[in-house]
C-alpha cells in the first residue's frame, strides 16, 4: 500500500515536532540520524509544495 502524502500542514507539524525534540534534547543519538533524514524529505516536500503553489498564482495572475 502507497504512503499517502502529507499535506503541507502536516509536513510542517512534523518538522516542528522533531525541532521541539532536539531542542530539549529528548532526541536519542540512535535515532538522530533517521529523524534528520525524515525532516530533510519533509522539508524538501514542503519546498516543492511552495513552489508548485508559487507557480500556479503566477500563472492565475498573469494578464
């Protein structure tokens, strides 16, 4: 079965979960590796989501 895609909400909502852990240093070294590549994937998701966003106004907007 294919993972379904986050929202960007939901994206973001993770990523600031993960911050929150490694902030307080409730993260584990076994972990940290697995939890940054995860918020990278996000992040770049969240990147492509504003772009695409970016260039459907533009094009809405264009005269």
């Amino acid at each position: 079965m294919a993972k379904k895609e986050l929202t960007y909400a939901e994206a973001m909502a993770e990523i600031e979960k993960t911050l929150g852990r490694l902030r307080s240093e409730e993260m584990d070294v076994d972990s940290l590796a697995a939890e940054v590549k995860r918020a990278t994937e996000l992040i770049a998701s969240c990147k492509a989501k504003l772009r695409k966003a970016e260039a459907d106004v533009n094009k809405i907007l264009e005269p």
